[in-house]
C-alpha cells in the first residue's frame, strides 16, 4: 500500500507545481486524473525518486521513497510520460540491457525474463527488429515491458495512452488491466476513459491539490441526478454559460449538446446518465479550474 | 556485469553512424596525406624523404591531435544521448546502486540530472 502525506513541491520559477497532496492507494489500478500543468508528472516524478520534494512523505508499504530510494527501485517500475528508446536497438537487446541496469547478472536468468516479458507484451515475433522503427502503441508495450522487470511492486505509469491509435489503446488498457491484479498500479492520465474502464479507485488532481478521490463508482454516484443536458444551437452557448453552470459540452451529429449541473431540473432539460467525464469537469468547475469546454 | 554493459555500448556505437563516420573520414584524409602530393600534413618545407622517421611521426602525431576531436563527439553523444532520447528517466530508475557507483564517474550523469532540468 502506498501513503502519501502533504507532498508539496514548488519549482524555482515560482509554479506551485503540488500543494499538500495526501493519498492512500491500495493494491490494484489507481487511476490519477487532471488536466495538462495539474501536477501529475509531478507527482509521478517524486514517486519514482526521480525528484525531490519541498515536503511531505512518501511510503510503500515499509519503503520510505523520499529516503530510502535504493530499496524502492528496486521493485519499482516506471514509464515514463516521454518515454525514449535508443535507435537502432532491437527490443530483446535493450531490454536485457535493462535487465543487466537492474542487477540481474545470470545470463540464463536475464534470457529467461526477457522472453517472458516479450511474449507477455506481444512483441516476442519483433524482437529482433529496430526498435525506434515501432509504432506508439509498441513502444508503450515495450516501455511495460521495461517496467516489469523484477516483479516490481510498484508501478508507475505517466500519460501512457496518450497518441495511441483506439486499438492500440485497448490493447494496453488490456495489458495493464493483467498486472494490475496483485500490485499497485499508479496511471495518470488526462484521459477519461482511461481511468474509468481499468481503475478500481482514482483521484482528480487540478492546480497542484486532490480535488476529489474515491471508487469511481462512489464519484459518480456523488453527482447523480444532477446533471441535465439540452441541444443547443453553437451561438447560444455564451447564454447557457452565463446562466447555468455548463460542465461540458460536445458535438453529436454536428449539434452541441451540453451537461449542465442544477439541483432540479431546468426547463427543456433532460436527465442524463452520469458518467465519469461529468465527475471530473463538475470537479474542475467546482474548485474554478477552467478548462475549455 | 561490467562486460554486458561494455558490450551492449559497443553494440550500440557500432551501430551508430557517427563511428562510421568519423572511421571514414581519418581514413580518407590520412590516406591521402601519404599518397597524394596535393594533401599534406605538417610542414613541407623540410627537405626530408617521404617515408622518413620524422615525416612518419608528424603524420602519426597529427592523427593524435585530430583523434582528440573525434573523443570528444564519442563523449558529448554519451552525454547527452540519455536527454536527447528521453531514456534518462527509465535509465535512472533501473540502474541499482552498484552500477549507480560505477558511473558515478562521469558525476551526476545518470542519476541526478532531473532535479537540475526542474
């Protein structure tokens, strides 16, 4: 179980990047959601010992990460959000030269595990072949790969969908969900659907502070029966803003359909079917983070 | 463990066009320093033979000085290599203390460079 108390992390240009984020993030998928500049890299980063925060502790079960970085490490693995691989590299060679970077010395041993992981992420018939020649969907399932290595108990995973093609997508969303069982699983992302197909519980992170965490279940069942929707004409969006409190707004069929909040309903209004996406933009307004809507 | 890594760079660099190159263009040019009349290194004024000991070490020792060039390519493109392709992160997270220390040689390279970016 991971625990984390009142980080807080302030770069020198002055973006208070966190602002005392407490979380507690059980085994399974935790999906962490926010908009771009939220604070999730961030986030990730110091999770993954790569810095340093101002204050605040972090824990892993009995691994403090602030201090005892070495032993986290050790059984974490990270993707990161520009995640790179070196040109001209076969897969199989580069992972086992991470598998080397990770102490794993026996040459059987270091075969073995890179086998396994090749066949675990589908790209065993590509072993052979450039590396940096591969699509962004098998680049993301070798950057798991990398991320397994050493049955790792924490990992961590920055923005991994974004740019993937919806079966590329689906198709790590399915490989994340398999080891997402027994260990815990950090995904951030800006992505809705991201956190509700794969996530058992999730935060929404804005402007450095945990807006809101729970089951997503629980979150959407916080707002519903309260949010309504209604086609309107694309003019008439700046009198709806004015007047109501527009979470979101979307194109069907070429029509704008809106998502309003309002505890009855309004006049020519229908009911909606909360989702996900309503949680997160009624959260985002409700703290006076604006996004483009 | 030493060797897998002295052998994955090896591979990597063999891979690479910078060596191929680099290997190219030392050849050309100190080929054509010993066979052309037109292309020449050190001064011509002695009045030497071709193959003499001097006009041999000249040549030799300019190779040296030029080599320093071709050292420093080889070391900027390992020190920038993990920034430029984005590997500094997964780099850095997988490296364990042992080799951490080893590389601890070139200071800070792999481990810390995050915190100075930010």
């Amino acid at each position: 179980m991971l625990t984390i108390r009142e980080l807080s992390k302030t770069y020198d240009n002055g973006v208070r990047a966190l602002n005392r984020v407490s979380l507690e993030v059980d085994k399974g998928m935790f999906g962490l959601l926010g908009p771009n500049g939220a604070g999730k890299s961030s986030l990730m980063r110091i999770l993954a010992t790569l810095q340093e925060p101002d204050q605040g502790t972090a824990q892993l079960d009995d691994i403090n990460i602030l201090e005892d970085k070495e032993s986290l490490r050790r059984v974490l693995g990270y993707l990161p959000q520009d995640f790179g691989v070196y040109p001209k590299i076969s897969p199989a060679a580069m992972l086992d030269h991470f598998i080397v970077l990770k102490g794993i010395t026996g040459k059987g041993e270091r075969k073995e595990i890179a086998e396994a992981l090749l066949h675990q992420t589908n790209l065993y018939d590509v072993r052979n072949s450039a590396i940096d020649t591969f699509s962004g969907g098998m680049k993301q399932r070798f950057g798991i790969a990398q991320a397994l290595i050493g049955n790792p108990k924490l990992i961590i995973v920055d923005e991994p969908t974004a740019g993937l093609d919806p079966s590329e997508r689906n198709r790590f969303h399915n490989l994340l969900a398999e080891i997402g069982e027994n260990i815990v699983v950090i995904l951030s992302t800006h992505i809705v659907d991201d956190v509700s197909d794969l996530c058992s519980s999730m935060a929404i992170l804005g402007a450095g502070e945990i807006l809101l965490s729970g089951k997503p279940r629980d979150v959407i069942d916080s707002i519903r029966g309260g949010v309504w929707s209604k086609k309107i004409h694309r003019n008439e969006m700046q009198d709806y803003r004015d007047n109501y409190r527009v979470i979101l707004s979307h194109l069907a069929e070429g029509e704008t359909i809106i998502h309003v909040l309002a505890d009855d309903k309004p006049e020519g209004f229908t009911e909606v079917s909360v989702d996900l996406e309503d949680v997160y933009f009624a959260t985002l307004l409700g703290h006076g983070i604006s996004v483009s809507i | 463990m030493f060797l897998d890594i002295l052998k994955f760079e090896l591979n990597y660099h063999r891979k690479q066009y910078l060596l191929y190159v680099l290997s190219g263009t030392f050849f050309i040019l100190f080929f054509l320093a010993t066979t052309s009349p037109n292309v020449q290194i050190g001064d011509g004024v002695a009045n030497v033979n071709i193959n003499s000991p001097y006009t041999i070490m000249m040549v030799v020792s300019m190779i040296s000085a030029f080599s320093m060039f071709a050292a420093i390519a080889f070391c900027s493109n390992a020190v920038i290599r993990d920034f430029e392709l984005g590997t500094g992160g997964t780099i850095s997270v997988s490296a364990h203390k042992e080799i951490r220390l080893c590389l601890r040689t070139i200071p800070r390279l792999f481990t810390d460079h995050h915190r100075h970016l930010c």
